[in-house]
C-alpha cells in the first residue's frame, strides 16, 4: 500500500502540529459531477454500495426518482432529483450526485473534539477514522453539506470515504469507474478544474446555458469534489447545494476564542493558586488563648 | 561558563522529555485504512448477463485459484479493457454481485405445466428430454416442405430461437449451424428485445 497518498495533514481534537505534516510532495485528488451529462441512473449509488459493502436500505417514494430524502450512515451516495421550471416554462429535471465534498476547510473536522477520529490527507481526502469516534456528533453540526450521519447501532458517525482504500493503491473511487455516461471524472485537482471549465464554456457558448459554471465554493476553501451546473448562481436549486457554504460561527466561535478563553482561565486558576500560596501561605490553625484551654 | 557533568545530564534530561510530550516527531503520521479488499483475490473476466449491450465485467473470488480453496464471490466491477463499457457499468450491472449471491438464484431447472400454477424442480436429464421430445413434435406438425408457389423451402416454422449477450461467436456459431439444420428460420438475438 502506496503510504504517500495517505499521509495525515490535518488531525481533529489535536494538540500540537501534525509530525511531519507537509514534508512530502503530494498531488490532490479531485471527483467532478457534471451535472449536465448525468441520466439519474444511479449506478453510482450502486457501485458505492457494492464496494463498501452495505446491504441495500429500504427505500422512500416521494413522487421523484430519488432513492432516499438525504444520504444516509451507509448509504454515502444518493443522487438528488430536482424539478425546475425555467423563466419561458419548460421544465428540467435537475439531478446531482450527493456525497461528502471532502472540504480542503473540512467543518467535521474543525468541530470534532476526538483525538484522531478524523483526519485529512495530503492528497485531500478527509476521512473519519471510526475506532476513534466517540459519537459526539459534533462534525454533523460542523458540516454544511449535511453529510455525517450517526448509526444508532454502531453509535458513531460515517460518510463516504471517497473510497480511500482504492485510491491509496492507485484506483479510482468505485462511483467513477461505474458511471455509464462519463458525467463522473477523477484525477488531480487542477486536471479536474480545468475540465470544469472547458464543460462550463461549451455549456455557455455552444449549449445556451449562459449562467453555467463550476462549484468549487472557496467559504470553505474549495472542495475536493466539483461540480459543473447549468447554472451556477443558483446551486439550491440542485437539492438544496448551500451557494456560500462556510463552517458555522458557532464552531469557529467554540474551537476559537472561547477554547482559549477557557485554558486562559483554567491556566489562570492554577497560576493564581499558586500565586496564593507563595504570597499567603497555607491557613493556619488558630492558636487556641491560654485562658480558653480549660474549656478545650 | 563552565557545564558540570551533572548539569548537563539534568538539561538532557528535561529537553528530552520535553520533545516527547511536546511532540517533536519528522516522522509523518498516517492512518489505519481499510485494506483492499480485493488485493489478492482472483480475478476473472466475464460478460454481463442483463442486456444486450454485452459489457464486460471482472469477477473477485477469494482465494488465488488454489487447489484446495473453493472460490466465493466478493465483489464484481467493470472491465476496463472491455470495448464495449471500458470499466463502467449501469446499476444493475453493478449490482451483479447480488444476482450470484442470492438465495433465490435458480440454479436448477424448472418446469410448469400446461394448466399449473406452480414452478416444479425437474431434473437436468428430464428437461433435456422433454426438450428433445417437444423439438421433435413441433418439427413434425409445423414442417413446411414446399411453399403455395411450388419451391421447394424446407422450413420449421413452429420453433424460434432466441440469443443471449453472454454468447460467444464460437456458440453462436453451433447454435446458428444447428438451428439451420432443424429448419428454423426465426432466428433472434437479445438486442431487438
């Protein structure tokens, strides 16, 4: 097993820098979802199943094709049906593949508390490492994507893994190789970024879709998985992909100021403590009076 | 400044315990990752058996082939040096993995009767036979040797045949010169299905 490509950059709940981290020259992998080639087929959903494992769920019928409301602890891939009626009243069936956009920022990350339960690559992959997982929940609330989900059996928390085991041996994650329309690309960040952006192109220029673009939200410092939309101005309308995704103030406010507020004033405790004790000195006994003994 | 022995030692000392809690390691850290899990299983091309587009696909066995390991499947996935599909695969062609391993796989043949609601288990040699002996009945009553214009035609027009996508050229082959040799004209493959 190729180590390089699984080399720790970034450990949650950690104190003090990562050994070593950066030492090494490593390229960043990157899924892109074109979104305008994608049938809905959901051989990906499939192939996600098949090669992790999991057994099949039982399904939701809510009037659309979608298999499920939102991604579930194993179900990490779940491609999102949106109907769309455009300004002049034709319709659009919009559909994205939904999975965890491995964050270069990761929010599940920044919010969890557990030593080492998740990591992030130097190849970019953040991936939760579950013998670690104390089933805080906390990187649910991190996340803007909505993409960790706790198992009630398992009492910890799973989301894709962008198929480490494969790509840590030089394959490509089991969704990519499966897609049947070739909407799905692997391969290095800026590859795949480049070809985002000769789709958006063809799909501004040729196509008419003049507000096509690539998602690569920078609130969270870009993402390791893209996307290409017909219209990027709008990513909710594609199963409610947030426009402005950042990590919550709340995590910020609570992994920031506020912890070191708090060793601040767990540190001054101590401090002052001592402090005390060197200027005071320890509470002695009263001395009894003479005349009072009798009484002891 | 003059170092004793002794001071030295102490200085060592707390530096070094220092660099251990504090973390001083050039080694970089990695995780424990799931191991492949088809690393060394055996691995066999096949053709997918749904439609009649024919992809290929590479079946993952445990074992590596040796005498005294029974295969198992563990995992199916795309050829990627199949023309036709290049490594990829429709959802239900990667759910392949589920129609071997399933309990309600058929894996002996089965008849129903004229007039019978239900399936019963027959034998190989049973079904062969019956099947031999229908050809045989059907051939006899629905043989045309002649057509209305007098040409002699030679033709069954009673029994088809139908291809799948997991047929190879060399069975297509036999199944073409047998067929022909019955007098059958309706020859069909899975694709126009």
């Amino acid at each position: 097993m190729s180590q390089a490509s699984t080399e720790i950059i970034r450990i949650s709940g950690h104190a003090g820098s990562v050994p070593g981290a950066g030492l090494n020259r490593e390229f960043q992998v990157c899924k892109l979802v074109d979104t305008t080639t994608c049938i809905g087929c959901k051989a990906c959903e499939v192939a996600c199943l098949e090669w992790n494992g999991y057994t099949f769920s039982e399904t939701t019928f809510d009037n659309t094709y979608q298999t499920m409301p939102e991604t579930a602890w194993n179900y990490w891939n779940l491609i999102k049906f949106n109907e769309h009626e455009r300004a002049d009243g034709s319709m659009m069936l919009l559909m994205r593949k939904d999975q965890c956009m491995h964050c270069e920022d990761p929010g599940c990350l920044a919010a969890c508390p557990a030593d080492g339960a998740i990591v992030q690559y130097a190849n970019g992959i953040v991936d939760f490492q579950e013998q670690h997982c104390i089933g805080c929940g906390y990187c649910i609330t991190g996340c803007p994507f909505n993409i960790p989900k706790f198992s009630p059996e398992a009492r910890k928390v799973f989301k894709c893994t962008l198929c480490n085991d494969r790509v840590s041996v030089g394959l490509e994650p089991a969704c990519i190789k499966a897609c049947p329309t070739g909407c799905l690309h692997f391969g290095t960040k800026p590859e795949m970024k480049e070809l985002a952006e000769t789709r958006a192109e063809q799909l501004r220029n040729v196509s008419g879709f003049a507000d096509a673009g690539v998602y690569d939200p920078p609130g969270v410092s870009g993402t390791h998985v893209i996307y290409v939309l017909h219209d990027a101005k709008n990513p909710e309308l594609y199963g409610g992909l947030p426009k402005d995704p950042h990590i919550p103030y709340s995590v910020r406010l609570w992994k920031g100021p506020l912890k070191w507020l708090g060793n601040f004033a767990m540190i001054g405790g101590l401090v002052g403590l001592a402090w005390h004790y060197m200027r005071y000195g320890p509470k002695n006994e009263e001395p009894i009076p003479p005349d009072d003994r009798r009484r002891v | 400044m003059q170092t004793s022995r002794r001071d030295f030692l102490k200085v060592a000392g707390v530096g070094g315990v220092a660099a251990t809690v504090f973390g001083f390691d050039l080694k970089p850290a990695y995780a424990q990752l799931k191991e492949l899990k088809i690393a060394r299983a055996a691995e066999t091309r096949s053709t997918c058996p749904y439609c009649a587009v024919g992809c290929g696909v590479l079946i993952y066995t445990i074992g590596d082939r040796a005498k005294n390991v029974t295969p198992q499947v563990i995992h199916v996935e795309g050829d990627p040096d199949h023309p036709t599909n290049r490594g990829t695969l429709c959802p239900k062609g990667s759910s392949l993995e589920q129609d071997i391993l399933n309990p309600r796989r058929l894996t002996k043949p089965q008849v129903r009767r004229p007039g019978a609601t239900d399936w019963e288990d027959i034998s190989w040699d049973t079904a062969l036979d019956e099947i031999a002996q229908w050809t045989k009945k059907t051939r006899d009553a629905t043989f045309v040797e002649k057509d209305a214009a007098g040409h002699t035609v030679n033709r069954c027009e009673g029994i088809s045949f139908i291809g799948g996508c997991t047929d190879t050229n060399e069975f297509n082959y036999l199944v073409v010169k047998t067929m022909r040799s019955l007098g059958l004209v309706y020859l069909e493959n899975q694709a126009r299905v």
